[in-house]
C-alpha cells in the first residue's frame, strides 16, 4: 500500500496462480471471438501480431470468474484504500512472438471518463515474461498535468486541439525511474489510472498474453472529456459528478474499515 500510494505501481507475486488456467481459456475464446472494440494494431513497417480488445468480461464467463470470485476485488480495496470496488472493464493484450510494435507510453486516465484517485488497473500474465514486461514510470501519478492520450497504432492525438494535456515525455531519454519486473504468469502490476506505463515489442520465441481489469473505488465519478472516450460504453446516460451506474459497473466487494 505504501509503494502503490508512493510510486503509483506494485508487483504482487502470484495474485493470480489459481485462475491462470482460466484466463487462458477466456483469452483464447476472446480472440477466437472478438469483441466490438477488439484491434490489431496494425502499423506499418511493423512486424508480428499485437491483439488487443476489451469490455468482454460480461460475455465471457472465465473473465468473469476470475473478477468476481478471485481475490482481486479485496486487494484493489486494500490498495485503493475503498470500501467499494466497482468494476469499470476488463483488457487483453497479446503479442505473439516476434512482434514489433510496442505498447506506447500512456496513461489510461485521459481515455477514461472517470475522475478520482480511487482506482487501480491489474495486469497479469498467463505467460512467463523477461522482456515485454509492462513499464512504469514511479511517481507519475502524482503529475500535476496529464499526458496526452495517443490513439496507439497512428500515434495520432486522441483528443485535438487540448492545451491541458502535456506531450508524451520519453522517459528512458529523460531520466526517469522506471518499474519493471520480471513476471511469471499468475504474477500481476498493480498500477494507478494516472500511471504513465508503456511496454517493448516482443521480440522473444514465447507468446506474451495479459489479462487486465480495472477497478474504481469511492470517490470515482464520472467526467466528461474533450472527446470520445475509449472505452466508449455508448449510451450510458451519466451525468458529471455521478457515480458509474451499477447495472453497468457492478460493486463486486465491500468491505468495513
């Protein structure tokens, strides 16, 4: 809890060594039948395959298992420090062997239409990883400005023409700490929203699949932004300064202080 408030990122070995099997399965079935935001990522010049989809946790049971009956909603209370844990969605990412394209720096927080420091992403592997590993950069969560959101293939700004945003820094050129751990599968980051976090290609002869949720706490509260969000969730109906509707985004855990 004191790193994750410090540095906006934490390893928490084995969190998922029961259920990696069942993720397994929900990924398969997820790219076997993906979902209206699934994507390749294509870009030119680049090699290999980088699938990604989310918001498919209510279609596919293994996801939902594992979110609902796992221990995650009692460690994203405890890293939150919340009485709630609502979920907002769940990620996939998988980068076959050989693929060049690397997971841009971001944080997720200006793709979002959720304002509040009570939230946490957890990102586990179902595969060994050395060196496609998730990179954070410590402390960035406490930023004072937000980076820009890219949309992740084109580069192109998400949002046009909004001066609230900093650029995309480089943090390896800029000297900046960086987190990263060697992972083996069940293994999972936890990490802020506002964490700025990228990730390498993976150029390694083994396949490098995550699954991801996220979770909102107490304070979140819906926002409007600049632009569409992703994900988008149309429809929805919100208002700023609501809570996230709960036929929506489900309490999964509560808990007494």
């Amino acid at each position: 809890m004191d790193a994750y408030r410090t540095d906006g990122a934490v390893l928490i070995k084995g969190l998922f060594n029961d259920w990696v099997d069942i993720i397994k399965a929900g990924i398969e079935k997820n790219m076997a039948h993906p979902g209206r935001f699934a994507s390749e990522n294509l870009k030119q010049g680049e090699a290999g395959r980088f699938f990604d989809d989310y918001c498919n946790w209510t279609r596919i049971e293994e996801f939902e298992d594992v979110i609902r009956n796992s221990q995650a909603g009692a460690v994203a209370a405890a890293l939150m420090e919340s009485k709630t844990v609502q979920v907002f969605h769940d990620h996939v990412l998988v980068k076959e062997p050989g693929t060049t394209l690397p997971t841009p720096w971001h944080q997720d927080s200006p793709y979002y239409f959720v304002d509040g420091e009570q939230n946490v992403s957890l990102w586990c592997p179902v595969d060994p990883v050395r060196k496609a590993s998730l990179r954070l950069v410590a402390g960035s969560h406490l930023w004072e400005k937000a980076v820009l959101p890219t949309r992740w293939a084109s580069a192109e700004d998400f949002y046009a023409d909004e001066d609230i945003y900093m650029p995309v820094p480089d943090p390896d050129a800029e000297g900046m700490r960086i987190l990263e751990w060697e992972m083996e599968p069940g293994d999972a980051v936890a990490f802020s929203y506002k964490t700025l976090h990228g990730a390498r290609g993976n150029l390694t002869d083994i396949r490098r699949r995550a699954f991801s949720v996220r979770f909102n706490g107490d304070d979140a509260r819906y926002v409007t932004r600049a632009g569409p969000t992703s994900p988008p969730f149309p429809g929805h109906d919100m208002e700023d300064g609501e809570r996230l509707r709960e036929d929506w985004f489900p309490v999964i855990y509560s808990r007494e202080w």
